[in-house]
C-alpha cells in the first residue's frame, strides 16, 4: 500500500491551481472577487477515527467539529457542509448528533451524497466557509524569530479514548472535540502561520516547518498538558486535540489564551524537542 505522505506528493503534481496552495495546507483558499472562499474535506473511518459500538451522535459531531478545525486554521466562518453518509443501522442517532453540531456552528447542510455498503463505514464532510481576514493564514509563513503557541493542552483526546474504551473516567474530549472558529477569527490578523493540531503535535510542527522552509523549536515542558504528566511524550504524538498552532512575531501578544511553547529557527523544514530532533515516530500517518 502507498503510504500517505507518497500518495499526496503523487497528487501535489496535479494541484496546480493556486487555491490548492500546493497542497500545503488542510484548506483551499478560492478568491472570488473580494470574498475568498475556504472549502475542506475530511474523512472518518470505522475502527480508525471511531470505535464500531460508538453512539453514532457522537461520531456525527466528530465529523464536522474536525472539518470545522480546518475553517478555523484559515480565521474563516462557516456557510455550508456537504455530507458523504454511508447507510448504517441506527442512522437515527447520527442524523440527531449531525443536527446538533451543525446547529452548533451555525453551518446550514447544502447537500451530499449516500451510499449502501458493506464493511467498515466510511463517512465524509467537505466544509465551506468564508475568510474573515485576508490574506487567509496559512502554514508556509513562519519565520525565524517568531515565536510559537498552542491554544490549550494536548492529550486529552488520548485520555478520553481510553475512558470511553475502559467506560471509566470522562471520554468528551475524544467523543466531542471543540473546533475553535472564534480563537482562529481573533488570530488571523496577526499569526504568520497557523494550523490545528489533529494527528498529533510534532508531526503537525514538521507540515508546518516543511511548508515554511524553517525549523520549529519546541520547549516539551512548555507544552500545556491534558494527561499524567508521565505521558507527556505520548502525549505530543497523539492526534484528534484540535488546538490551534500558530507563529506570531516575538514582541506581538496572542488576542486568545495561548501558551508559548517554541521559537522558530532558520533551519530547513525540521522540528526539534529540546533542542535535538525527537527519536521515534513524530504522530499518526495513515499507510
């Protein structure tokens, strides 16, 4: 099987329109005369994104909160979602829990498509929203003597996984993940680079040092922490927190609460952990 990183250089060729932005973002921007539109797509797999015997409400409102996470990476607001829905007994339940998310992010449903089908369910969201400040932020800006943030701790997801497998303990943050569309509007104006954080804190740092060509220093005590503090470094490997990572010159304040966890180097596109790059895997790569 292809891994992911070779299938979507295999696709970057193909992406030449300049709203693709190379494929090194989680968005396309479209201008279209003085608005520009944001549209993303995110997809859910059954024993990937969400265990088989989940509340199907709960795996509606994961759906579109990650692809609400995307909009708020660009500082955009929702107009619209197209849904990819593949039949399941107790559609019910997704149908309630999809309801209440897009009521939620006052995001309308435009339309979609839904198929019947056997094995793992798949399901699929393209999200629509409309820049709030131009030029739309994106992960290619950083620059040597920013400084680097994170919006709120990371392994609360991971804690929450293991409560809902266990059924002991609080498992919201895994079930209903909080897309930060206000926090993403308020930095838009100021960040050089931003993006969420979704399949892990150093492997998001390395896309966003890759596209800006520099290198991301990060202080692991620094980082805000939503586990034991013995799994700190699990902690920045696992995915699904949806925090918002962004680079601000050094002298300029974060308008949202905001935790300093790095600086930015005039290095080639790497991320390094207290000062050395990290040993092991940097987060979850699909293949």
């Amino acid at each position: 099987m292809t891994s992911e990183l070779a299938f979507v250089d295999a696709l970057r060729r193909m992406a030449t329109h300049p709203a693709a932005r190379n494929f090194d973002d989680d968005c396309a921007v479209i201008e279209i005369g003085g608005e520009a539109l944001v549209l993303t797509h995110d997809m859910m797999a059954e024993g990937v994104h969400f265990v088989s015997w989940q509340d199907p409400a709960d795996v509606a409102w994961k759906l579109v909160a990650t692809n609400m996470s995307d909009l708020a990476a660009k500082g955009a607001e929702p107009v619209g979602v197209l849904l990819g829905y593949q039949l399941r007994e107790r559609d019910q339940r997704f149908l309630e829990g999809l309801e209440e998310a897009l009521a939620h992010y006052r995001a309308p449903l435009l339309g979609g498509d839904t198929i019947a089908g056997s094995g793992p369910q798949v399901l699929g969201l393209t999200a629509i929203g409309r820049a709030t400040h131009r030029p739309v932020p994106a992960r290619t800006g950083a620059r040597p003597g920013d400084a680097l943030w994170i919006t709120g701790p990371v392994g609360a997801a991971m804690i929450g996984l293991e409560a809902l497998r266990s059924e002991r303990g609080d498992s919201l943050a895994y079930r209903r993940p909080q897309a930060l569309l206000a926090e993403g509007q308020a930095l838009a104006p100021l960040v050089t680079a931003m993006m969420d954080v979704s399949d892990g804190l150093l492997l998001d740092a390395s896309r966003m040092a890759r596209a800006s060509g520099v290198a991301l220093s990060i202080d692991s005590a620094a980082v805000p922490l939503a586990a034991p503090e013995h799994r700190r470094d699990e902690a920045l490997r696992w995915g699904d927190d949806y925090q918002l990572l962004f680079t601000l010159p050094g002298e300029v304040a974060p308008p949202v609460t905001a935790w300093r966890i790095g600086r930015v180097l005039a290095e080639d596109g790497v991320v390094l952990l207290d000062g050395a790059p990290p040993e092991g895997g940097l987060g979850y790569e699909h293949g």
